[in-house]
C-alpha cells in the first residue's frame, strides 16, 4: 500500500485492479476516495470483493466482475491506472502475459500508470534456503527449474511449495514492460532482503523495529544489483500517449 499511495495519481482517479482477488487493495482504495473497478478470473473472489465492498458502505467499490486479464471490458483509455498485482505471475506463457499488458496499456488514458507485481526467478532458492527446503530432493528439483527458465511447478502439490507460476528475472520484467509500449519508471524490489531475516515475525510484531526494516528496504528498493533479492518486484510504467 505505502508503494501504491507512492505513485498512484491523487483520489478521485479511475483505477482498474486486474486479478483483484477478494478486494484486499481494491477496497483500501476505495476507502481513500478512488473509484476502482475490480477484475479477477475467479467467482469466488469476486463475491468475496463484493462482501468486503458492501461492508464498506460508506466507500464501495465502484464495481467487481469477473474477467480476464488478457481481455479486459473496460473501454479504451477510460483508466488513470492500471494494478495488475498477481496476473503477471499466474499467466505462464509469455505470450499471454505480452496480451495481459497490451490490454492493461489499451484502457489506460495517456500518460496512465501501470503497476504490476511479478515474482522474483530467485524467490525459490532463497526461501528454501530460509525455511530448510533445499534439503528437500524434490524442492531441489523445483528450484532447479526456476532458474532454468522461470517455470515454477510443484508436480508434488506440496503445500509450502507454491502453485504453477512463472517467476520473472528482473531484466525479463523490465524487458516485457517496455515492449509492450510503456515507458518504464522503476523496477522496485517490494521486501528487498528484509524477508530473508531470522525471526521475521518477532521483527514484524514489535511496531518499531518493523518501522526501521520497511525503512531500511525503501534504502535500496531500486537498487538493481539487488532486485533479485527480493521475493516481489514491481514495475511502475506509464502509458507513453
């Protein structure tokens, strides 16, 4: 949220949240004045979007549908910004992201911001060594994969192990970004190496040093020798007219 609020044009804009989920961002948004229309592929969110935005009333959303990243409902440049904070992860095949991107650039206004989230190609191999999965053959296996190609699969359905995904380096990102007509502003590592902390969660319940790590990572978020780091990265584009 703090990264949203960072670069999002001021309320009251138009923002389309592609893969929205159950409104967890979508509805904070609403709460702060945007006029934001969710979109996710399952009806199951959906519904859990339109409870959460009817237990808002005061601030709903202005609507929740579903819908598919690769062809969005909404009309060209009627959106002062575009969320895609899951698809680019779930779509495995390029080509399907490429088609994800060109509709989210489609129904941006000029000069409309994109902000999209992927998974790091590195995310597996660190975790895994945090949490003792590499001592795991089958983990092995995975994290092999992942840097082979960013084909993330879990043939075991092991429930720590993640689910079918494609995890980006953070030149692919980049790459796929700019080729799709944006003009990109950064790439931005979400966590950074803050995640990678012993007793992570004894640090993220005690109020100040949680304050000083999230300063700490906002150091070096953009630091490209370190993007990889991080377990999340995010690009913030804009649409070039």
């Amino acid at each position: 949220m703090e990264l949203l609020e960072r670069r999002l044009p001021q309320p009251p804009a138009v923002i389309v949240d592609v893969g929205g989920g159950a409104g967890a961002y979508a509805c904070l948004l609403a709460k702060k004045g945007y006029e934001v229309h969710l979109i996710d592929a399952m009806p199951l969110h959906v519904e859990q979007a339109r409870a959460a935005s009817a237990a808002q009333q005061d601030h709903p959303l202005a609507s929740a549908s579903v819908g598919d990243a690769r062809k969005l409902e909404h009309a060209d440049a009627s959106a002062d910004a575009v969320l895609l904070l899951g698809p680019l992860y779930h779509l495995t095949e390029r080509s399907d992201r490429m088609k994800a991107l060109a509709e989210a650039n489609r129904i941006l206004k000029p000069h409309g911001i994109l902000m999209a989230t992927v998974i790091s190609r590195f995310a597996s191999v660190l975790d895994g060594l945090t949490k003792g999965f590499i001592d795991d053959p089958d983990f092995v296996d995975i994290v092999r994969r992942d840097l082979k190609d960013g084909q993330h699969r879990n043939p075991g359905n092991h429930p720590e192990y993640f689910t079918t995904a494609f995890f980006h380096h953070p030149d692919e990102l980049e790459a796929e970004i700019t080729e799709s007509g944006f003009n990109q502003d950064a790439t931005i590592a979400i966590e950074g190496p803050g995640w990678l902390l012993q007793r992570f969660d004894e640090v993220w319940n005690d109020p100040a040093r949680k304050a000083r790590l999230l300063e700490a990572v906002s150091w070096i978020e953009e630091e490209p020798s370190l993007l990889g780091a991080s377990a999340h990265l995010m690009a913030v584009a804009r649409k070039e007219r």
